[in-house]
C-alpha cells in the first residue's frame, strides 16, 4: 500500500460514511493479515532451535495460523533468529527485500536485537536493526517458546492497528529477556 | 607399558632423520609432544603417518598460536589403532610464515590449513586453493595476529543504514 | 423472466458452471483447514484453533491475506508466461468438475466420452507447471518445473489404464453410466481386477496432485518451493487452491470410478454420500503424506514404468478377459 | 577434481557442415559427436537461507541436469571470531560463550572447555561431580540425537518425525531446566566441577524419561528406520570407505559408521566413563543409513548410561576449590571429549598470565564438513540433502 498523503486521510473521514467504510475495510483486512502471519523459515543459530522447538508440537504455532514458508516470496513475517555476521548481512537485506509487502520483522534473540554478547566481535552486525526495519525485538538468549509467542501475539496486534490510509506510528515493541 | 613402547616405536620411527630434526620429546601418558624445526617438519610428519610402529594416520587437529615474539604451529596425530597421539610443535618465523602443505598426506587437514592461512596469514607451499575460508573474501589483515588492530564493526552495508521508520513501502 | 433465461442452453450452463466454482472453492477452503488439522492431529499437536470458531476461518484468513499481498512479478521473469502459468494450471482442474456427477440428475454436463475428457483436461495441467517453471527464470523453479513434467507424464500413463479397465466392466465412459452400473453396492471395487485398479489409480492420483511420497516439484527441503518458488500473493493462492481441488477430484472420481458415486443407503441424497466417501478418500491422501518420506526422482519414474505400468497392463487385460468371460457365460 | 564446470573443449563451429546427399548417416559417429558436445553445467546456489534448518551454509552446486557435477560448500557466514574473544577474557570468563559454539549440545562444549583449563591449570575434580557431569552429557546427546532424528526426517520429507523426536526432546529439556534453568545454552560446567548439586529426586526423573524414551523408539522405527522408502533414499548413497574416514578425519558417529571404532569415552575415558559398561556403536558399510542408524542406536547406548550412572553416585562435594584469579603455568594443553557430532577438544595456551594466549577449538562438524565436497560429486540433487543431514552439522561450531 503506497504513502498515503495525510490529507486525503481527513477529506475521506469528512466523506458520510467514509470512516465507518474505511474502518470496516480495515477491520477484515487486518483480521485475515494478523491470523495468517506465514513466517520464513530463517534460522541462522541457537534461536533457530528455539523457534523450531517453538512451531513443535508442545508449544505448537499452527494454533495461530503461523505456517513456515521457505520462499521469500511467499512470507509475511520474517523472524531473524540467532546472530548476523558482516558476511551473512547483504542477504538478509536482499530477502527482505524480496517479501512482498506489508511485511514485517520480528528479531528474535539477544544477538539478532543488539548483536548479544558479541559486543567486542568484528564480524557481528550489532542488531539487524542496522540492516532491515524491525517490528518486535524479542530479547532472550535463546528467549522461552513462551517469549517468542508473546512477540508474535504483540506483533498480531500491531498488525490490528495498521490502517489502509497509511501506518500510524512504527515504534519496534519489545519484549523481555 | 604404554610409555615404553610409544616413546621406543616413536625414536625407531624417526630415526632416519637428519640430527637436528627433532629438538625435544618427552611422552607423557599416550601422548608424546615433539618440537620440531621447520626444515624437517614434512619429514617428521611423513614417517610419522608411514611407519608401522608409529602409524599416527589420524589427523586430529591442525592449529597456530602467537605468542607477540614467536608463532608455533600445532600438529596433533593421532593412532587409532595403537591408542596414542602425537603433538608436534614447530616454530614459524613471525614476519613471513610459510610451512609446507600436508593435505596429500591427510586430506583431512585441507581446511584447517585453509583456517590457519584465514587467521595467522601461514603460507602453506602445495596446498590445493589456499584461501580464505571463514572471512569475508575481502578482509585485509590476519586478525588472530598479536599485532592485529581489530577494526570497530561498521554496518556491513557501507555505513548506518537509515531505518525508513515512517514509510511503509 | 429468470425461467426464460434458463430455458437458453447457454445461460444454463454458465449458471451450471458458476454455481460449481462456488461450490469447488467453498469445498477447498474447507479441504485446506481440514488438511492442516489432520497434519496437526497425525503430528499429535492442535493445528489452528485460535481464528473463528475451533480455527475454522483459518483458510478464509489465508485466502484473504494471499489475496491482499503485493503482486511481484520478478523482473528477470517471461511477463507473459509467469503470468499465464497460474491459470493453466487452476483452469482444467475447474474444467475437469464439469462431468463429475454428483448425483442421478445433478451433473453439470454429462458426456458420452467424459473419461477421455477428464484425462485430457488433466494434461494440459502439465503445460501450465513447465510454464510456471520456465517462466519464472529461476534455477530453482526450472528444477521444479522440469521434474514435475516427467512425473506427471509418467503416471498419466497407469491413470489411463485404470480407467480403460473400469470403462470396460461400465461398457460406457461416461461418468454417469459408470455409476448407474454400480447401483445397488454392485461396487466395482468388488471386482478383483478393479480392486488392483483402484490401487493403481490412488497412487497414479498422488503423483499427479504432486502430494508426498511424490511431491518433488515443490520438495520443500531441496528445491525450496519448486515451480512456485516466485509466485506470491493471488498467483500463489491460485496453485495452492488447484493442488487442493486436484486432490478432491482426484478421490471424488476415485469414488465414482470404483466406489458406486452416488450410491448409498437411502438415509441421506446421492450427492452427500459421494462427498462423504470421497472426503474419506481424501483423509487417506493426507494421512500418506504426513507419514511417509519422498521418493528420489529417479525412482519415482523408475517405480512408474516398471512397476505401475505393467500392472496397469495387466488388469487391463484380466479385466477385458473377465468380461468376456461374463458375457459368454450369460449367453 | 577439478572445480570448474565441464566446460566445451571446442566450441561447435559456425555452421556444421552439411555432410554429403545420400549416404545414411553414420549412427556411431553422430553418437560420439554428441558425446564430445560437453554441456556446460548449470551452477546452483544452495543456501545460505536453506529450508533444511542446519544454521547457514551455501552449497554452489554445478549440476549437470539432476546430476552433481561438483559441489563446493562456503562457510564462514557465522563466523563471530569467538576464539579471538577468548584471548581478551581471563580463562574462565569464556565459559558462557562456549554455550554458543555447539548450540545443540550445549554442555559437550563447556565440558570441553572447562575439562581444557583443569588440565592446564592441575584442577582435580570430585568424584561426584564427574559422575554428575556424566549424566548431564548423556542427557544432552539424547537431546541433540533427538534433534538429528527430527530434522534427518524433515530432510527426506517425513516432517511427523521431526514432531515426535522434539516431543520426546522436550521432556529432556524439561529435565536439563530443572537442574541447570536454562533449556538451550546451559552454562553448567565450573572449573573444577558443578555450580550446585541435583535437585532431590531429579534422577527419578531421569530414569523415568529413560523409560519413556525407550517406549518411543519402536515409533521411530517404524517411522524411519524400517520405512522401505526411506531404506531406498539412503541405503548406499554417500559411502565413505574407513580408509577416507580416517583420512578425512572425520569422528563420531560418521566415522563409526565407516567401521572405525574411535570413541573418545572408550578410546581416552575421561571423567567417569572407564567405570560405565555400554558398548561403543560400530557399523560397517558407512552408507547415509548407516550414519543414521549409528546416531539411532547411539539413543540406547546414552539410556543404558544413565541408568548407571545413579546407583553409582557417590556422596560428596560437588566442586573442588579454585582461587579466585586463575594463573596457570605456561604450557600448552588440550582435552577431548565425545559430542554427539565427534571429537570436539579444546586446546589453550598459557604463558603464566590470566588471559590465555591462544583457544583453539577442534569442531567435529567443521572437520565432517570437508568430506561433503568429494561424497556428493556424481549423486543427485536429492541426496545432496540427504548426505549433509547424515553427517549432521551444527554451523556454530564449525564457523566459531
């Protein structure tokens, strides 16, 4: 969905029924985003592990629609689990790039937040906030099953608040370690 | 028993060498540390694959270590069938390490000396593509080097990547 | 004025044709959910719960959510091609629901030939997946694509066979006929030579809806996502909604060609005892795929030639014999 | 073998010439031109981003059709320079980041490392510590080969397996979290012992788990191992003969399926393992099935330990005292300890000071990995996954 200019925003509101027509375009539109977030299957390291013990069968994502889908083109959230190295970043860049939009971010683990405990490392790239626009930092090394749903359940929502007419504020969440 | 036989097996194996081949040996339980010049060190390695007594045709492990003044070498045989191992050290100069390759005796060690060029700059002679294999093909200097300055991490992407935070594309 | 329009042949049978997309897409979403729900229950967790009652609306989800995402054609991409694959391939799997009689009277078009209809519309699937593979000018797709050609070609063949056997014991080939003959639980799965071709026709069916063991156009771990490796969005929902609505077809004709269509205790109608045996059928599809592991491609093409064609070879000559031998022996 | 693709010794001429009117064309002769034609090899990329979830490493395969002509794998992607850091922490700081290198067998490393330092630095360890520190690895390879089993499954397209073996790997877990906190990265091996002792009636838990685990193997055997499809993808795909196993230095499981019998828990027994009676699993035709079948029965070998291991727990201090700033003499020292994936050992040198001057770490998987390049040449595309599954890699390790 392109920029859309703030002032086309009022005018529709001013429009009989515009708001009620737009919130109600909304209302399905991210209801059937927010329930059926396909994820790309991205495991870089431990959280990898994490986050497949996570879509297993005790904590289980398909309950909330999370299915893993291995082409870029076919994802709507990508979860970057585990550290990024220099050598490993122009990737992460072009995949992110080849998800069809709207398209989110969800860093997994301390290392994809902040770059973790590498904090002296050359090759680590402190956060892959550097390289893509993130959504939800989810800290924890490697963060509980129970985190990473608390993540995905909070990015749910901010899917919820998203709006044809533009995104309102896009300040990451996070959720602790 | 396990000494006696190890250490004799090891000095009948090397016996062939040139004198000043093997600096120093001592066995202690089942493994024997050798300090070996570089002249010799193929040599060394050779007759400790290829003599029976010996027959350390395991290639454990294959690393380096600088110390600031000097830089070692660290070769670990090991015999699978005899249940001993051999640790065989031996001193590169500093400023321009070469070493001879051994990745047609053990294939094993092709990518260990790959590793030990990547991170200490050793020149291994006759190794198959010597490259670097766990950095970036474009990093200047050897970073387990003493004197290594270790460059600050910058965004990979050339500089701070601007976050677009308003515009949802 | 609406009766009058219905009298017009052609109005008729678009009204027909329309009504069975509805019907078609309705029943694949449900297939989709009850897909991911089976999978969940063989993997002993939950599959969707939390959207719309019980997770029902799950598959109404996704197929919003595909519907919704950006359009990317891939700019190295044939646009012509890419784009046209999708409809290849979603088309004849519409077509071919044209003949299936759901009930006596309820068919949408019924054909004296429509056995050969249904396995002719079934090829032309194979064009839109090649297309679909060259299109997208990626390495991994053209893998999938060409892959797909060859196993979907090669069990085209023992499909046929079974279908000529049952057209013999039918004597027609058309859908219709072939279930009136099995009236009364006279079910050709009785016969012992349909009982083989029953089996020859299931597997000939797994490899042409490309579900586990033979889906190795799409093998997930190999080649990423096979032919559809670049397609998103509405592109994708189309090759996801057509593997689904093969795979019901494939077990609806099943149950027509050996299970006797419509035919059922008098408690429900004939069109719900078909739905009822197929979506059985159906079960069995996915109960093979989340348990078994997939087969290499030379052995899956091995395995087609020189295991499921003679056996197609031989039923079709016990079954002819077998007939022959019914009719001399009524006269 | 040489890396590039078969390239066209002579590329065709401009246009063939047209051969004379009439005479039927020589059969042979159009054989062998088609023959010297040499197709160029399309080169395919695999990886870095790969569903087979084994951590980050690309495959640039030159393919000749379904054919591998020649496979060269990079790495490096998640290389951090741990052993770098290791120089710049006194001994024991480097301890939690050895949780890192291995990550699925978390407390293989820090015995490894912790094992290096006491052999450096004279630290004895009590008794029941290393019988503890026994339990706590048998307990974690039957994580890590529950892990392998799963994702050995999704690799040939049974997913379900890769949803029963975290089953039963959760309830490891759940035993690992109650006696260390954490589910992943352990952090549990002290210089000279263990942070704390067992939670009480922890071993029941164990050996229930132990029974529990051995009710569900028959599962996974008729799942996988007697799945005749399966049979057929792996059964003579990859074979290494003992003589390239050794060769090639691979260790654990994927040389013991060559039929070398080299197992550090009986070829050099450290802590408790000369006093345990199981029998070190040894196959012979090396093949990608029998790689998995080592690993498989490897599961049983691990419950059989375990189950000693606490009716011979003695009572006792958990740890042994050590200084608060740990100087040990120069020297140079190395340990080696069984992980599920091989022979992982660790080698320090010290000058005297508190910082050591060189970590090395010696990774089975960065030592199995070597000898991909060479098996794959010739097989398909298919059992490219299936051999890089069987030997079973952990991309933290290999790349440090």
């Amino acid at each position: 969905m392109g920029e859309v200019s703030p002032d086309l925003q009022s005018r529709v509101v001013k429009f009989p029924g515009g708001g009620v027509l737009v919130a109600g375009i909304d209302e399905i539109f991210n209801w059937a985003r927010s329930n059926s977030m396909w994820s790309l299957t991205f495991g870089l390291s431990c959280c990898a592990i994490e986050m497949m013990a996570t879509a297993a069968s005790h904590y289980d994502l398909d309950r909330f629609g999370i299915l893993f889908r291995a082409t870029p083109r076919q994802a709507d959230v990508m979860i970057v689990a585990g550290w990024v190295s220099v050598k490993m970043a122009p990737f992460i860049r072009r995949l992110y790039e080849q998800m069809p939009d709207p398209k989110h971010v969800l860093a997994m683990g301390g290392c994809a937040c902040a770059g973790g405990p590498y904090r002296d490392s050359e090759t680590i790239v402190k956060g892959v906030g550097e390289i893509v626009p993130v959504d939800v930092f989810v800290y924890g090394c490697p963060p509980r099953p129970e985190n990473l749903i608390h993540g995905l359940i909070k990015l749910q929502e901010r899917i919820r608040e998203e709006s044809i007419l533009g995104i309102k504020s896009r300040e990451p969440i996070t959720v602790g370690g | 028993m396990m000494e006696r036989d190890f250490g004799s097996a090891l000095r009948t194996a090397l016996a062939g060498l040139p004198e000043g081949a093997v600096e120093s040996l001592e066995v202690s339980g089942s493994v024997a540390t050798l300090r070996v010049n570089l002249g010799s060190l193929r040599a060394v390695l050779e007759s400790l694959k290829s003599f029976p007594e010996a027959a350390c045709d395991f290639p454990a492990n294959l690393t380096a270590y600088d110390t600031g003044e000097e830089m070692f070498l660290v070769y670990r045989l090991a015999s699978i069938e005899r249940g001993w191992q051999a640790l065989v050290l031996c001193r590169v100069d500093r400023s321009e390490p070469a070493a001879p390759s051994v990745t047609d005796l053990w294939p094993g060690f092709n990518w260990f000396e790959r590793e030990v060029y990547d991170m200490f700059g050793v020149r291994f002679e006759g190794h198959p593509d010597l490259r670097r294999i766990l950095l970036p093909d474009d990093w200047e200097g050897f970073p387990f080097r003493k004197d290594y300055v270790s460059r600050p991490s910058g965004s990979p992407l050339r500089g701070p990547q601007p976050i677009d935070r308003g515009a949802q594309g | 004025m609406i009766a009058q329009a219905l009298e017009n042949p052609w109005i008729r049978q678009l009204v027909n044709a329309a009504m069975l997309l509805a019907v078609i897409n309705l029943g694949v979403l449900v297939l989709i959910y009850l897909e991911r729900k089976v999978a969940g229950y063989i993997q002993s967790r939950l599959g969707p719960v939390h959207v719309g009652p019980r997770g029902w609306l799950q598959s109404v989800a996704d197929a919003v959510k595909l519907v919704l995402k950006e359009d990317i054609i891939p700019a190295p991409a044939d646009r012509f091609m890419f784009v046209l694959a999708p409809f290849f391939v979603f088309v004849p799997v519409l077509a071919v629901f044209l003949v299936l009689p759901f009930s006596s009277g309820w068919v949408a078009y019924d054909f004296s030939l429509a056995a050969l209809y249904v396995i002719a519309a079934g090829t032309v699937a194979i064009m839109g997946i090649v297309m679909a593979g060259w299109g997208t000018n990626n390495k991994y797709s053209l893998l999938g694509g060409l892959r797909s050609a060859a196993q979907l070609i090669s069990y085209e063949v023992p499909v046929v066979l079974a279908i000529l056997a049952v057209v013999f014991f039918a004597q027609s080939m058309s859908l219709v006929e072939i279930a009136e003959a099995q009236r009364g639980f006279r079910w050709f799965i009785f016969q012992p030579p349909l009982l083989v071709a029953a089996f020859v026709y299931m597997i000939g069916q797994l490899a042409e809806t490309n579900r586990t063991p033979f889906d190795l156009p799409e093998a997930e771990s190999e080649l990423v996502s096979g032919f559809h490796t670049e397609y998103s969005g509405i592109r994708f929902a189309m090759f996801f909604l057509a593997e689904f609505a093969n795979t019901f077809f494939a077990s609806a004709l099943a149950v027509v060609l050996f299970f006797g269509g419509w035919d059922g205790l008098p408690g429900l109608t004939g069109a719900l005892w078909l739905v009822l045996k197929s979506y059985v059928l159906v079960f069995v599809l996915m109960w093979i795929r989340w348990t078994l592991p997939r087969v290499r491609v030379d052995q899956l093409l091995g395995f087609a030639w020189k295991v499921l064609v003679p056996i197609g070879l031989i039923v079709v000559l016990w079954a002819a014999a077998s007939v022959v031998y019914a009719r001399g022996v009524a006269r | 073998m040489s890396l590039e693709p078969r390239t066209d010794p002579n590329p065709p001429t401009a246009e063939p010439e047209t051969p004379a009117k009439g005479p039927a064309i020589d059969a042979q002769a159009l054989h062998q031109e088609i023959l010297d034609l040499g197709t160029q090899g399309m080169v395919m990329n695999m990886g870095p981003q790969h569903p087979s979830t084994h951590g980050v490493l690309r495959l640039i395969l030159t393919l000749d059709g379904e054919e591998v002509m020649a496979c060269e794998p990079m790495i490096g992607y998640l290389h951090r320079g741990l052993e770098k850091m290791a120089e710049r922490r006194p001994y024991r700081h480097f301890l939690p980041f050895t949780d890192r290198l291995d990550y699925v067998c978390s407390l293989a490393n820090n015995l490894a490392c912790a094992q290096a330092i006491e052999r450096l630095a004279g630290v004895e360890v009590p008794e029941r510590a290393q019988w503890l520190r026994v339990a706590l690895m048998e307990l974690n390879r039957i994580a890590s080969h529950l892990l392998f089993l799963g994702t050995f499954g999704t690799d040939l397209g049974a997913t379900t397996m890769l949803l029963y073996a975290f089953r039963e790997r959760e309830e490891a877990l759940a035993l690992l979290e109650a006696i260390t906190g954490a589910r992943l990265t352990y952090n549990w091996i002290r210089v000279g012992g263990l942070p704390d002792d067992m939670p009480e009636n922890w071993d029941k838990g164990v050996l229930a788990f132990c029974d529990l685990l051995e009710s569900r193997l028959p599962e996974y055997d008729r799942l996988l191992t007697d799945n005749p499809i399966f049979r057929r993808r792996t059964e003579g795909v990859g074979v290494v003969s003992p003589e390239d196993a050794k060769a090639y230095g691979l260790t654990g499981p994927t040389l013991r399926a060559s039929g070398v019998a080299y197992d550090i828990r009986r070829w050099a027994p450290y802590e408790k393992y000369a006093e345990i009676d199981f029998d070190v699993v040894v196959l012979r035709d090396g093949d990608t099935f029998a790689r998995y079948l080592a690993r498989r029965l490897e599961l049983e070998q691990s419950v059989r330990i375990l189950r000693q291991v606490f009716d011979k727990l003695p009572e006792g201090p958990i740890a042994s005292k050590v200084g608060k700033v740990l100087k040990p003499p120069p020297g140079i020292a190395f340990s080696q300890v069984e992980s599920p994936r091989g022979e992982l050992s660790f080698t320090m040198v010290s000058d005297g000071s508190p910082n050591p001057v060189r970590v090395h770490i010696r990774a089975p998987s960065f030592a199995n990995l070597t000898v991909l390049a060479d098996l794959v040449a010739g097989n398909k595309v298919a059992d490219v996954v299936a051999i890089l599954g069987s030997i079973d890699i952990v991309l933290g390790e290999v790349d440090r």
